[in-house]
C-alpha cells in the first residue's frame, strides 16, 4: 500500500467501477443505440425458451447469528480500499433471512398490488423520489402493453428479454425498503421485515469466504473458474460470468442456506456508509469514501455478475445514494439487530457521528443571506444605513477576483470552504471557471438545489411563529454548470478534489467554527496542499470562537497566552499559517444578518489575503 505501485492497481480497480456504472447507464438508453461487443459474455441461457415463466418460492431461513469480524488485514495481499480497513466486532444477534433475493416474480406481486402507489409503504424519502419521478415499476423492466395490464420485459445491457420471474429483481434502496413495508403489512410477521445489516451478511456468508486467505477471496479464484470453460464448481454469478443476472436457485446456497450472498446482484443494506474503526484516509485517493459517509448514501455489498476485481471481493463495501440504480436487489431481514446509521450531513470519517446537526431553519436564514435583495434582508435603511453590509457573500467573492486579476493569478480554479447554500460559490463562477464549493450535507443540498434549478424557496423569520415564502434566484450572469458541491466538513477538507491544485481558495468563516483550526490551516500549503504555488487564499472570519465547535486550546484567537496577553485573531492565524503562505493585506468587511422583522445583527468581519510563494 505504500508503494507508488498502488497508485496503478488504484487506477485499474477504478475502470472496473466504471465497468459496473456505465453498464447500469446503457441499460437506460434505447437498446438500438447500442451493439453488443462479440466477445461480451452471453447471457444467463435461463434468459430464453419457456424459463423466464419459472417462479421460485422463497422462504425465511433461521440463523444464529455470533460474532463478526469486519475490516480487511492491511497484509492481505489484493488491493483494496480504504473503506475496506480498519476493523469492527460486530455480535449478531439471531436473525432470520430470506434464502433467495427477492426475484422478479415476489416483486411482481408488489407492483400488481399498487404498491409504487400506496404511500404508507415508503418512507418520506422514498416517497417523493416515487412522485418527482413518477414511478410505477422498476426502471430496468419494459412494459409489455398497457400499464394497467403489468406485462413487462426485461431490459438487459444489451437486450430486452421475457421478464424472467426467477431472477433477483433490480431496484433502488427506496424501492427495496418499501417492499419491506408492503411484504410486512400483508403477513403481519411477529418482526418486521428489512433489509439486512451488513453484520448479518458476513454472517450469511460461508466461514471459509471470511478466512485472510486470497484462495478463498471469489475476486481471484471466481474469475479462474468463470473462465476456465464451463464454470463447473464456480458457486457465484461474479466476474462476468454471464452478462445478465441468473435463477437466484441455480446456484449452490452457503454454509448458511441462503444462495447468491456473493454475487448475481449487489445486496443493499440497512446500513449508511460508515468508516470501520482505524478507517484512514488513503493520501492517492482522498476523496473516494469520505463525501459519502455523511448519512445520505446506502450500502451495497456481495457484489454482481458484472463485479469484477476488488469489487468481486469479499472485503468490498461500497455505497450509493437510494435513489441511484445499480446492478443491486435485495433479501429481506427480520430481528432485532441495528445498523449503522449516520447523520444526515457531510463529514469525514474522524467525527461522523459527532458533528452537531443543523436545522431547516438555519438553512433558511443562509438563504436569505447569500440570496436575499436589501429589502429582503433589512427594508430600514434610512434608519439603520446598512446598505453597504448587504450581499456579503458575493462582497467577499469580488474581494478575492479583483486579488487575482491584481496578483496576476489565473480564473481557472477555485474553492470555497464553507460555502454554505453556495452564494459566494456562484459569485467566483462568474469569473472563475471551474469552482468547488464544501459545506455539510443540508448546506449543500441546499446549494445543489440552486446549481440544478437555478431557484429555491425558503421561509423567512417575521416574528414568533410566522414566516413567509420567498423565493432565491441565481443570477443569469453565472454558468451555474462552473460550480460543483460536495458535502463534507469544510475542516477536514477530505470531501474535496484535494488531490488538485486551486488557483483561488476562500476560507468563509470557517476556522472559528471546526474542531481543528490549525489542522485546517495546515492543508492549504505543502506538498498536498490546497492552494496552488502562486496562489492566493482569502480568509474571512468574525472571531467567533466557542467550545461548542473546538475546546479553548485549539483557538487561533480570543486567549491569553501565558505572559497574560490577548491574542487575537488575525495574530493567532498568522503563527499558525503553514510555511511558504505570506500574508498580503488584511480588511474589515462589514456584513449584517436578518434574525426577524425587527432584530438585525450587524458584524464586522476580518478579512485577511494570503499568497503561496512560488
């Protein structure tokens, strides 16, 4: 793993996911746009003659459960991940599970029901994905005839076939866990059903397939057996055995009763993706777990028929938003043991569980911020003058493009940290020409939302419990398709394109409100820094340290040091300021925040310009 070698294997395991993702991306076009290559694996032969009739009668296997042993040794001797390491005892309860994914035919059953339209069957997600969408099927099946008849085929990568009833149906996490609800509503089982937790999987899974032994690993022995001939004694549907899904009964079930717990499709879990203890942050790739372990995506696991390589693996553990497609189905779970569910927002692996949430409300006063016209924000300006605080965000991104135009720096690249609902981020867009913008996750949804539809409503605060609906607009100047969000904490900085070099960044009241200021400070300079040689960084900050984002000891300003002086800020960040960044001017930028009709807070922020030497 510290080998420069790494960085090559990390190179093919990424085309193998792009082999999975653009295969799930055909299977939505036209299927006469594509051409099947002559030498793509054929499908499962199941896919023809009188077979795609064939039901398979499923059925809840009993399992003891025990402890399990999550994490791949770092001496293993594959690539893998870096979500992959790091470790977790887990002690599963007893459970019981369904022998067979759940097959076209079970989910048959669900969509005759009116089961995409019932909505006590979806969670609150779930639901408005099924209504933006407008959703009455799974998206890989074709309708054969009018919808009200439920005659479908099935789309393949390359082909449309019979819809075969004995093959793992394909859905998102929204539509798995709805046919939970359904399944459990329809025979009242003494546990609800669900999906399963990735602990029960493992415990799913043959002893032997668990062992630090790369004989036993489906990612190198499966790919010999699949295409050494016929594939006799190969027990999995994985490394592109077929092209296609097969029977979930065709092949042989694990130690535990239960078939294709390794392959044929991915299994989602119950499970948000979540960093093992130990999880550390591969420096080659330092943004492929981290975005995404921020409550909002689901885990998949056990790997497809187009898995291939670590994906293939025992020891892979992937994610996707629930909304996403993928080559993934499900089997249904009962019992009482718990996933692991994060918060909904972004952050890395370190405090993923610790960061504080953040409320509606609080996004919605961003949005009158960033977005909101000087009536909007303050209507008394004759009494209060504080015209010139108004539109800071965009203030403060025009402070930082007239420093490059200035300094002579290019508008290529620029980020924001803690960017918030993305106001500054989409100032920078109209000059910059690529700009990314992190903040945690509801901040970013938010800001994602203004990206895509160029407008969003919000509520703003009158007073007591009255609110009125107003309405955010980009302005037409910016090419909103400049600017990319991720959801992270903007202190941690994993959550970005960190590998890359920025021409620009702003630090936007970020320091005083994250657990390590200084270990911020420290990412913007050296050999993986953010800002590039020649660069400039603008920081922008109001004093506002508290012990509720980081305790005393961690503050750049606003302390006594031990000869009984205040530090301040702008002193305290300048000790702290990595080598070869060089500060080039400091200003006061007044701003003013709109707490109610009557209550108005005005703030003067520091603003301080800092160059990378060359």
């Amino acid at each position: 793993m510290d080998s420069a070698g790494w960085a090559i294997v990390m190179g093919f395991e990424h085309e193998r996911i792009h082999l999975e993702t653009s295969s799930v991306l055909m299977r939505e076009l036209p299927a006469y746009l594509l051409t099947r290559p002559t030498e793509f694996p054929k499908l499962h032969p199941s896919a023809f003659g009188a077979e795609p009739a064939r039901a398979v009668k499923n059925a809840m296997v009993e399992n003891a459960g025990g402890r399990v042993a999550l994490g791949k040794p770092r001496d293993f001797p594959s690539f893998g991940w870096d979500n992959e390491y790091g470790a977790r005892d887990v002690e599963v309860a007893p459970f019981k599970a369904s022998k067979f994914l759940i097959t076209n035919g079970e989910f048959l059953e669900f969509v005759c029901a009116g089961g995409y339209t019932d909505r006590a069957s979806w969670t609150d997600a779930g639901w408005q994905w099924r209504v933006f969408r407008n959703v009455l099927f799974p998206t890989f099946w074709v309708p054969d005839g009018p919808v009200g008849l439920h005659q479908y085929k099935l789309r393949c990568i390359y082909e449309v076939v019979d819809l075969p009833l004995s093959w793992p149906v394909e859905v998102n996490a929204h539509e798995a866990q709805a046919f939970c609800r359904w399944r459990t509503a329809l025979e009242r089982p003494a546990e609800p059903y669900r999906l399963v937790t990735e602990g029960e999987h493992h415990c799913l899974r043959d002893a032997a397939g668990r062992a630090a032994d790369p004989l036993t690993d489906p990612a190198g022995r499966d790919f010999v057996l699949a295409h050494a001939g016929s594939g006799a004694g190969n027990p999995h549907n994985a490394n592109l055995r077929w092209s296609s899904a097969s029977p979930v009964d065709a092949l042989p079930a694990s130690s535990s009763g239960c078939h294709d717990v390794m392959g044929n499709v991915w299994h989602w879990l119950e499970d948000d993706f979540n960093p093992l203890e130990g999880f550390e942050v591969h420096p080659m790739y330092m943004d492929f777990s981290t975005p995404c372990m921020d409550g909002l995506h689901t885990m998949i696991v056990g790997g497809s028929y187009i898995s291939t390589g670590d994906e293939a693996s025992v020891w892979s553990r992937f994610h996707f938003r629930p909304h996403f497609n993928q080559h993934s189905g499900f089997r249904i779970a009962a019992g009482p043991n718990r996933a692991v569910l994060l918060p909904k927002q972004g952050t890395n692996g370190a405090s993923v569980a610790a960061a504080p949430a953040i409320p509606a409300r609080t996004v919605d006063e961003h949005m009158l911020f960033h977005y909101g016209g000087r009536s909007d924000v303050c209507p008394y300006e004759e009494l209060l003058g504080p015209a010139a605080a108004a539109s800071f965000p965009t203030r403060v991104a025009k402070l930082l493009v007239d420093a490059c135009a200035r300094e002579g720096v290019a508008l290529a690249r620029a980020l924001e940290l803690g960017c918030a609902v993305g106001g500054a981020s989409f100032a920078l867009a109209e000059r910059f020409e690529s700009v990314v913008g992190v903040d945690r996750a509801p901040f970013v949804a938010a800001a994602e939302e203004m990206r895509v539809a160029g407008q969003r409503k919000f509520l703003r605060h009158e007073e007591g419990e009255a609110y009125s609906e107003l309405v955010a607009s980009c302005t037409k100047n910016v090419d909103r398709r400049r600017v990319t969000f991720h959801a992270g904490d903007p202190g941690a900085l994993p959550a970005a394109e960190t590998g890359a070099l920025f021409d620009a960044v702003l630090l936007h009241t970020v320091l005083d409100r994250v657990a390590d200021p200084a270990g911020c400070l420290a990412r913007l300079a050296g050999p993986e820094g953010l800002v590039r040689p020649g660069g400039l960084l603008l920081i922008a900050h109001a004093g506002g340290w508290s012990d509720a984002h980081a305790p005393a000891a961690e503050w750049l300003g606003g302390y006594t040091d031990p000869n009984g002086r205040v530090v301040r800020s702008l002193e305290g960040i300048s000790q702290r300021m990595p080598a070869g960044l060089r500060m080039l001017e400091s200003c006061d930028l007044p701003k003013v925040v709109r707490e109610d009709a009557r209550h108005f807070r005005l703030e003067v922020v520091e603003v301080s310009l800092w160059r990378r030497d060359a």
